[in-house]
C-alpha cells in the first residue's frame, strides 16, 4: 500500500536519508528503529511531505504521491503524527477533532454567512464521530477541556485522534511512546491495538524497543540514513548489525 | 543610456550599497540571535546623525572643528550614544520578551522606532539639518564623475566592514558570536558568558546604525525620516543575501543600492524604495533563504 | 458640542471597521498585516476618483471594497509562503510603495496636493442631517461587519482559523490547505478597511498619501493590543480608547498654549511608540483580554 522506493533526503549536502526502499502492505504494523540521528524523523518527513526528495519516489495505494505537498498526501489516506505534539491549543479537545476532520463544505466563508443546507445534521454526526475518536483514544473525559490544558501523554493520544479523524488508510507516528510514563505505556498500545483493528496500517518510529517488540509485525531498522535490517522483530534485535549500531548495547 | 551613464549610477549605487550594508548588517545579526527584525535599526541610524550633526555643531570654530577631526568627534560620539541606546534597549525591552513570540518583539521594536523619532523631533524639531562640510566638486573621468566624498563615504564603510568581519572571525568573542549566530542553540549559554554576549550584539548593532546613520547623513541630509526609509532596503539586502549570513547581507546590501540606481532611468528616482519592496517580494517568493542564507531558517 | 459628537463618533466607527478586519487577520488567524493602511488608501482614493468622475456613491463603495481585497490577493498568496516576520516585513513595503505610487502618480491622483472636493456622503440632506446620516450609516456599516465577523468566528471556518494560528503545519498534515483560508481573511479585512476609506473620503472630502502613513497601521494595531487580540469587543473597546487619546491629545493643545501641532504629532508619535512597547512587555492580554495571547 506504501512504497517508498530509494528515496534520498539531503540538507545541503548532508544525506539524512540515503536511499531507503520500504514496504507497507495494508493493515500491517511496522516499527522503525534507529539511534538518533538514524534519518527516521527525516524519512517520515519525506514520506509525509513536509521534506522534498533529492531522489527516489513514494507510492501510496500505487498513486505516485513523490511531489505532492502534505495536505494532499493526507487526502489520499496517508496521516502522520509528530514528535512533539502539535495541538490546536486555544481550542477544546473536541473542536481539535472537529477541525480535523474533512469537512469542506462547512468550512467556507458562505457556509459562515449564508448557512448551510444540512448544517444541523452533519455537525451532529460530526460530533458523533468525534466522540467515537474520543472513546477510542480515552479522552472522552478531556472532551470539553483546552488543548493546551492536557499532559504531554494526552497531547500524543490528541494527536492520534485527530489523525483518525480523517478516516486515515495508513497512520505514520513519530515516536508515540516518548515522554509517555510507563503505566501509560500500557494503555497507549490498548489504544494503537484497537486503531490497527480497525484495518489502518500503522508505521510507528520508536526508542522504546521493547514495546516496539510487543506491538509490530515488522521491525524496520535506520542506521547513518540506510536500512540495515527488515523483518520479524525478534530476529531483527538478534542480527549482530543492528546490535553493533546500537554500540554493543543488549537490545 | 549611455555605457558612462549606466557607471555612473552603478558607482552611486556602490556608494549607496556600501552604507546600506551597515544597517542590513546589524539586521542580520541582531535577527540571527535574537530572532526577530529589529524595526529600530532605522532610527537608530536618525538618532546616530542626529547626535554626530549636532556635536560637529558644536565644535565648529574651535580647535577641534576642523572636518576630519570634527567628523571623527562627532561620529564617536554618535557611535557611543547609540550602542548605549541599543544596549539599555536590549536590558529594558527585548531581554524581558525573550520567552514571548516574535511579534512581541517586533511590535516593541516598532514602538521603539516611534519613540526615539518623537523624541529626536520634539527635542530638536523637524528642520533637516546638513553637516559642516566643504564643498567638493566630482572628478571627472571622461564623463564618469566620482565625489571625493562619496569615496571617503564608501571607504568608511568598507573599512568598518572589514573591521567588524574581521572580529567576528577572529576576534574571541567575535568567534563565540558567530557561533551563536550560525547555531541558535547555541544561545542556550547560560550565566554571564550570554549576557555579555548579548550586550556585544546589542552594542554592535548600535555602532553599525550609528556610523550608517552619519554616513547617510553626510551623503544626504539629516532628517527624522532618514533611517526609516532606509529600512526596507536594509531588510530586503538582509532578504536578499540570506538569514544567517553576514556576508551575504553586505553583498545583497551592494546589489540592492546598484539595482536601485540602474531602475531610476527606468522608474525615476523616487521609486527607490518601490525597487526594495519589489525585490524583497520577489526574492522571498522564489528563494526566501537568500543567495548565501539556509533554506531551513527560511520557512 | 452635538457637531462634534457626531464627528468624533463617525472617526471611531472608521476606526472599528479597521480594527475588526485587522483583528481578524492577526487575531484569529495569526497573520501579520503590517500594511492595512494601504487597503484604507487603496478604498479611500477608488471612491473618490470615481464619485469625482461622476459616479454614485453606492457604486464608488462597492469598487472601493472590491479594489482593496483585489489587492490583498498577491499579500495574501504571500502569506501563505512566508514566515510571520516576512510577512510584517513585506506588508509594510506594501503599504510605504502604495503611498508613493499615490504620490507620485500625479496624473491621476494628483499626488501630494490630494483630492479636495469629493463629493460628502449624504450630502444632499445639507447641514446637521448629513453628517448625522454619515454616522448612521457608518453605524450600519460597523453592525453588519461586526455580525459578519462574529458569524465567521462562531462557524467551522472560523475553527479552522484558530487551528491555523495555533498550529497551521498540522492544519495541513491533516489534508486541509490553509492557503484558501488565509487569502479568504485577507480579502475580507482589507474590503473592510477599504470600505473604511471610502467612508472616509466622503467624510472628510479631502484625501491626501500623507493621511496613509504606516503610523494610521500601528494606531489600528494598537486598538487591538489595547482591547486584547483576538476579540471583537476588545476591538472595538480598544478603538474607542485610540480615538479618546487622539482626540484628546488635541484637546491637551487647546489647554496648553503655545504647543505647536507638529509637537503634538511628535507627542502622539511617542506616546504610540511608548504604549506599544508597554502593552507588549506588561500587559500582553490587552485591557480586556481574557488569557494572554
């Protein structure tokens, strides 16, 4: 369903990514691993479309999206999350979702001004899918609450819920788990369980391995730009190349 | 337009760059680490000629009136009161933002713009004021007419040009300013070291519009609108040679005064200022990092 | 006394017309429109070069409108592309290169001498009546652009503006452009400003570039400051102080001889300069804004 084929990412002259090829079938799990600097930010970057390819292309459902600005990409199904959350603050958990959502005919100026036929009913199942959202990341209670007034771990599941809003084929999330303390480790995979049962394919960038382990079908690992290693997690963590890019550390 | 013609106004148009440099100088520094555009910078170049003006005032007739003394006195003293003016407006103002949004400060430093040009002409009226300078005729080469004070204008600001660049290359603190500027993570010093460093910045900026207000001042006249409309050629040769890059300001401050000679055959001279807006535009519409800046700061 | 009423509350509504359209480009949707004079200029000098050509005034209004969000649409596309520092930047070039095209074009706007003469709306009913009328009609004008603004910020759209101001990168990772969003409000304010100047290039019959400082900005964005970003009736409280201080300035010469109006101009300069920066350091929210902004 996704196919980033030897895509390349440079800043100046320094390649972050160097030609990664990658495959996500539909509704599968891959986690992405790396040290830092590994280029994992940076290839979601490319793949979502906030950064340009220096070379290769990305194919989703087999649309070429290689030169589409990120909105677009996302209108095709594909949704990311980011590091450090990007919430609407000065609006209410629920109106972040609202936002979120596809909704153009209501947000227009005419519709502002003039109404719109069928405004009461497609706000109401706006709401009702919003709340579905909500139920489904567990931050029905923070519905009416500020965005800016949640902790760092609601502000991840925030950043999710919007994402489904718009009915998303393929989330890719940035690190999901960072910051998040351990008991709500638990509930965040609860969480990502139930968005992946639901058919979405998700590509999640992680430190946290041993979560990454529990949760992926497939493990995804970065190191100086390349892929050194694609497969079934536990045999990936095995493989002494990825132990040696993490230093000889037991992973 | 004939070819002496076209020299003509691209030698105006050095002259011109070389004194807009100083202020998009002291713009790209100032915007590199404290990240945000110092609107200021413009009056504090008025209020740098203002002070130089009325010193040499002072000292014409007596021992120390002659030109070359008088102007080197009175552009001290212009250099002094400006760093001190930019410095306490960095303690007072600017420092206190620091967690604010960049509006903030660029809203402040509007404010400060308006504040030190009420006060220059409440203090001192809004009469133009010229300096005490003989006249000088153009040398003229086969129709390629050069004045000496244009020289001296351009010679000053390419040496204080070359003294700074040469300070923040191997200067100490020059170095550690530099290093900010091209990291701004870097700014996360903490103790004396930054706020010394800062007071450098601040006081820098203050001589780079002090001696670009004289200049400009003795290329033109002193009025209370001097620095101001010099600011969008500044910001758009800051624009124009890239965020970041120091070099690049100079060279795109160049570029901007001989560009805004060469279009008055084209638009006459009082479009100058529509020139820098025009290519302010066009530059951040196709490449908003500049000729030498980074794309990353850019958008 | 009731002349002057009637004068000073018609200068407060043109106010308010800018300072609503201003509010909601910087307030709602977090653009920096360091140039709205030009809009004001661009609607001002529109009306009157047509009602001198003969035009009537419903018609010279609705261009002077239409000129001025024609003429926020390349503001606006840059907008879109352009950091908020940028933004104020080139606003402000805009604004400066649109009074000297106003100054230097001679031929049709007769540069520096200005346009004496235009036609005062409502001038027909003569006397007291007419300027009476101005204000009822600016009255009117200031209610439908308040309604207008207030249905905007209460509809999806408006959500949508708030999202963008707050975090426009994941306005577009989540599919939507914020690029129609924010020419839509450019448009829509600088109509609002360009309908200003109408209003008051009929009011005052005499228009000139000097009028079109960006001084005549920063006064607007000081209403806004003053009455708290981001809100409607902040806006228009923060108008009703701007023109209580210019006013009162004026009134402060009446009592103090022997200051000359070009001092006093320096005064309110300085006193612009002063409270901009004061708001800015101690009292971001503004006078009635809620939380800081």
């Amino acid at each position: 369903m996704l196919d980033v084929r030897n895509v390349c990412v440079e800043f100046d002259r320094f390649r972050a990514v160097d030609g990664v090829t990658l495959s996500v079938p539909p509704t599968a799990i891959v986690g992405i691993a790396g040290t830092n600097g590994a280029g994992k930010t940076t290839l979601f970057g490319a793949i979502a479309g906030q950064l340009p390819l220096a070379r290769g292309e990305i194919l989703f459902e087999g649309h070429d999206i290689s030169r589409l600005p990120p909105n677009r990409r996302a209108r095709w199904g594909l949704a990311r999350t980011f590091q450090v959350p990007r919430e609407f603050g000065s609006l209410t958990v629920l109106d972040n979702l609202r936002a979120a959502a596809p909704n153009d005919t209501h947000e227009s100026l005419r519709a502002a001004w003039f109404g719109r036929p069928g405004a009461a009913r497609a706000d109401a199942e706006l709401e009702r899918r919003a709340d579905d959202v909500l139920a489904l990341t567990g931050l029905s209670k923070m519905r009416d609450q500020l965005a800016s007034s949640l902790s760092g771990g609601q502000k991840k599941l925030l950043e999710l819920a919007r994402a489904l809003m718009g009915s998303p084929k393929c989330i890719l999330l940035d690190e999901p788990f960072a910051g998040v303390n351990p008991v709500l480790v638990a509930r965040l995979l609860d969480v990502l369980r139930a968005v992946h049962a639901r058919g979405i394919a998700l590509v999640v960038i992680e430190h946290n391995l041993q979560a990454l382990k529990a949760f992926a079908q497939r493990l995804v690992v970065m190191d100086q730009g390349r892929v050194i290693a694609d497969g079934e997690p536990g045999a990936v963590l095995d493989d002494r190349r990825v132990q040696e890019a993490y230093m000889g550390g037991v992973v | 337009m004939t070819l002496v013609g076209v020299a003509n106004l691209a030698v105006n148009g050095l002259v011109e760059g070389a004194v807009i440099a100083l202020p998009a100088l002291a713009l790209t520094l100032v915007m590199s680490i404290a990240r945000f555009p110092n609107a200021a910078t413009g009056d504090l170049m008025t209020l740098g000629a203002y002070v130089a003006v009325g010193v040499q005032a002072l000292l014409v007739g007596s021992a120390f009136g002659t030109p070359l003394l008088g102007m080197t006195l009175a552009t001290v003293a212009a250099v002094i009161v400006c760093a001190v003016v930019s410095v306490a407006a960095y303690e007072l103002i600017f420092r206190r933002l620091g967690r604010a949004a960049m509006v903030a400060s660029l809203l402040a430093s509007i404010g400060l713009a308006f504040l030190i040009r009420s006060l220059i002409t409440l203090v001192i009226g809004h009469e133009q004021h010229t300096f005490a300078l003989p006249l000088v005729r153009a040398w003229n080469f086969g129709g390629l007419r050069i004045l000496p004070s244009d020289l001296v204008i351009g010679a000053v600001a390419l040496v204080v040009l070359a003294a700074v660049f040469a300070w923040l290359r191997f200067g100490r603190s020059g170095r550690l300013l530099r290093a900010v500027a091209d990291n701004p993570d870097l700014a996360r010093l903490s103790g004396i070291r930054a706020q010394r460093l800062m007071w450098l910045l601040w006081a820098l900026a203050g001589v780079l519009s002090a001696i670009g207000g004289v200049l400009l001042g003795v290329k033109s006249v002193v009025m209370p609108e001097l620095g101001w409309e010099l600011l969008l050629p500044a910001f758009a040769a800051m624009i124009l040679g890239g965020i970041g890059s120091p070099a690049g300001a100079v060279i795109g401050a160049l570029l901007m005064g001989v560009g805004q000679e060469l279009s008055v055959p084209l638009v006459g001279p009082t479009y100058k200022i529509a020139v820098a807006f025009g290519v302010l535009f066009v530059v951040l519409l196709l490449r908003p990092a500049g000729l030498f800046g980074r794309p990353e700061l850019a958008r | 006394m009731d002349a002057y009423l009637i004068a000073v509350g018609s200068v407060v509504l043109i106010y308010a017309l800018l300072a609503i359209g201003l509010n909601l480009q910087y307030g709602e949707t977090g653009l920096i429109n360091f140039g709205h004079v030009a809009f004001f200029a661009l609607g001002a000098y529109a009306s009157a070069l047509l009602a001198l050509r003969g035009w009537p005034l419903p018609a010279s209004f609705a261009v002077a409108a239409a000129v001025a969000a024609v003429a926020a649409v390349p503001l606006g596309l840059a907008a879109l592309r352009l950091r908020q520092d940028y933004l104020a930047i080139v606003t402000l070039g805009f604004s400066e290169t649109v009074r000297l095209v106003l100054q230097e074009e001679r031929a049709i706007t007769s540069g520096v001498q200005g346009l004496p003469g235009i036609p005062k709306l409502f001038g027909a009913i003569g006397g007291k009546g007419t300027d009476l009328a101005i204000l009822l009609a600016l009255l009117a004008a200031v209610a439908l652009a308040a309604w207008a603004t207030h249905l905007l910020k209460a509809s999806p759209f408006g959500r949508l503006l708030r999202a963008i101001r707050d975090n426009e990168a994941a306005v577009t990772a989540l599919g939507k452009d914020p690029a129609r969003y924010k020419i839509q409000v450019f448009m829509f304010g600088a109509a609002l400003a360009g309908i200003a100047g109408a209003f008051y290039a009929h009011f005052l019959t005499f228009i000139s570039p000097e009028q079109f400082v960006p001084l005549v900005t920063f006064y607007v964005w000081m209403s806004i400051i003053l009455g708290g970003v981001g809100s409607l009736r902040g806006a228009l409280a923060g108008t009703l102080l701007l023109v209580a201080f210019l006013e009162g300035s004026r009134f402060i010469r009446d009592l103090v001889p022997g200051v000359a109006e070009v001092q006093m101009a320096s005064v309110r300069l300085a006193i612009v300069g002063l409270a901009l920066i004061l708001f800015v350091l101690y009292r971001p929210q503004g006078l009635f804004g809620r939380r800081a902004s």
